[in-house]
C-alpha cells in the first residue's frame, strides 16, 4: 500500500473513532461523517490507480476473458 493510502486509512479511522465515541453533536457528526466521504473518495482513486496500472491477469482454464471497456464512450 501506498504511504497516502495509508495516510487516508489512519485519518478515516481516526474520524470513525470520533463517530463511535458518541461526543459529537449533530454538527461536528454531519462534519465529520463528510470528512470520511471524501476521504474514502480519495482512496478509491489512489486503488483505482493501482487497478488500472496492474497487468491483465490471463483467463483461468476454461473461462473466457471478459472484453474490457476502452473508455470510448460508446
């Protein structure tokens, strides 16, 4: 895992804590909950990179490979 990525994954559980305690009003829950929501964006996108950077792994015997989508739009 990417230093980032684990950057993301202590500040997200950092902020799950601070929901699970209960101290929270309604506001700081709303904030912080928002905060978790983008920080799960951004690591999505960093796990996106690494998915679209991995080589294609080969068909396991007798399955056809699924056609991949190009990005054209079509």
């Amino acid at each position: 895992m990417s230093e980032e990525l684990n950057r993301i994954v202590k500040r997200i559980e950092d902020e799950a804590r601070r929901l699970s305690a209960g101290d929270l009003d309604q506001d700081g829950a709303a904030d912080a909950a928002t905060e978790v929501a983008r920080l799960a964006g951004e690591a999505a996108a960093i796990v996106d990179g690494f998915a679209r950077a991995a080589k294609q792994v080969p068909a396991a015997p007798g399955q056809s490979r699924l056609p991949m989508d190009s990005g054209s739009g079509r």
